[in-house]
C-alpha cells in the first residue's frame, strides 16, 4: 500500500442476509485529507465507517487502514483511530471526566492535558454525569474521545449532530488542524455546506453504491453552473448556442442566461469579442453537486 494513501478499499463489500448494504466500494484516501462521504440515511455510509474501524466483517473486497488489513490487524491499528459513531452512547451514570480518562487508560495514553484543552474548546463540563448531559453535550463527549488520544486517523459519523452552530464552526476548525497536522479525516454527513467547508476530497454513494467520488475542486469544475451576461447590443445568441461547454442559452429583459457544464474557456473567447457590459457568475456549491450526481444515478 502506497505511504501517501491512509485508508484504501477494493470492492469492499456487505450482505446482511440478503440486503446488499455496500457493494464493491474502492476508495483510496490520501494521507492529512478530509474526506467527505455523502449520502441520505440508509446510503451506505455508517456501513462503510463501521467496516473500517473493524466492528463489521467484509461479506467480500478488503480494507486497509494505515497499511494493514482491517480484518486481520485491528488491534495494530486500534489507537490509531478515532471513531466518533453516528449513535454514540456513553454510561450514564459515570461523569464525562471518568469515561474519558478510562477510554485513555484503556489506549494505553495520559489523557488529561489532552482531554481538558478539548473540553475548554468545546465548553462542557466534564465533572457532570453523562446522563444529565444535554444531546448536543453528549456529543461533545464523543468527540473528545475520538480526537484525545491524537489519532493518525479520524473516522467520523455525523460527527455535528446537536451542536449549535458556534460549536459546529469550532469542530469543523478542529478538523483542518488535524489534517494541517497530517492527520487524516472522514466525515461522513448529510450536512453538506459542513463537508463543503473543509473537504479536499468528495465521495456519493447512493443505495450502497459510490456514484462519483473526486477532489471539490474537480467536481466543481465539471458541474453546471450559470452565467448571467448584459451586452451593449444585441446578444450573440446563435453565437454562444453554438460555443462549446455551453448547454442552454435563455433570454430575458436584456440579460442573456448561459449554462455551462465543465471549462469556460471557449465561452470567454467567444465573450472577448463582444461588449459584455455586466457579468455574473452564479458559483456552483456541493448541494448542486450532490444533487447534480445523486438525482443522476441509476
């Protein structure tokens, strides 16, 4: 397995019984990224995490996690992962402090100093039971105990669930550090304006299938976005119908809307030899991707 790839799967696979939950997923992650997996509730993707940190066996296909097979090594790579599951539980009746210090002592780690910084940043009190914990504080709790130990690897299932909006800015700040340090993030999410705000890398996967998987940038460019132009005269309609990239040409009250789907380079030549009097480009964001791949699938 290549250094520069943290996790890599091929045609990883599972049944349970008959419902097929993933089939054939190839993935490679590189190292100090975030990954966003995306997809609505029943997708696929908490099959997928639960696969990588080992609580699942491949009904077929492999995954590798920091250069070892999961099946066959978990326990090599066991505190070098952090897990935050999308329905993270923790005893109630053990105070957030107790639970997390024996998580460490569990890890063979001190996670003290480690523990209360992470409990300043995300403003809880860790002397309170777990039980009496809000939602949204029970949550910080889990994400305490995936990122205390400094794991290599962060795995992560809806990792925001309950957390008001200053908290989410707080974590998603939490994960470009991690990956600044290279450490490797995956989070999975149906929250897309969280993963469009921190992931280099985007999978979809759709009914246990991956749909696309690509960097942002990549998707971005190969998706449709529109172009609102003014002309100081008639517009070249027939012109830009004909440019290539461009899709759909409309207008209305003097301004002229132009779909481009993948580089604009022909349609700005074409626009050089005219008088464009105002331009406004409408930004493609990962919502309009997602939708653009995921209403695409079959």
């Amino acid at each position: 397995m290549n250094a520069d790839v943290a996790i890599r799967t091929r045609g990883l696979t599972k049944r349970f019984g008959r419902t097929t939950a993933l089939a054939e997923l190839d993935l490679d992650i590189p190292v100090g990224s975030i990954f966003g997996y995306l997809g609505p509730n029943g997708a696929g993707k908490s099959t997928t995490l639960r696969l990588l940190v080992g609580l699942l066996r491949p009904s077929a296909g492999s995954a590798q996690v920091l250069g070892h097979d999961v099946s066959r090594a978990h326990a090599r790579i066991r505190t070098r992962l952090g897990y935050l599951a999308g329905d993270f539980r923790a005893p109630a009746a053990l105070t957030g402090r107790r639970y997390l210090d024996d998580l460490a002592a569990l890890r063979g780690c001190r996670g003290t100093t480690a523990t209360d910084r992470l409990a300043e940043r995300l403003a809880i009190d860790l002397d309170r039971r777990i039980g009496s914990l809000s939602h949204g504080n029970r949550q910080k709790i889990g994400i305490i105990q995936a990122f205390q130990h400094d794991p290599d690897v962060l795995i992560l299932d809806e990792p925001t669930t309950g957390l008001d909006p200053i908290m989410q800015r707080t974590f998603l700040g939490m994960l470009r550090e991690a990956a600044a340090a290279g450490r490797t993030v995956v989070l999975s999410s149906h929250v897309l304006s969280e993963v469009d705000a921190v992931a280099d890398i985007v999978a979809i996967v759709r009914a246990g299938r991956l749909v696309i998987v690509d960097t942002v940038d990549r998707l971005e460019a190969r998706t449709r976005r529109n172009i609102d132009l003014r002309f100081d005269g008639p517009p070249p309609l027939a012109e830009l119908r004909g440019t290539p990239g461009v899709v759909e040409v409309s207008e209305m009250d003097g301004t002229v809307r132009v779909t481009v789907e993948g580089s604009t380079v022909e349609l700005v030549r074409v626009l050089g030899r005219h008088d464009v009097v105002d331009l406004v480009s409408h930004e493609v964001d990962l919502g309009e991707i997602f939708l653009e791949h995921y209403q695409g699938a079959s």
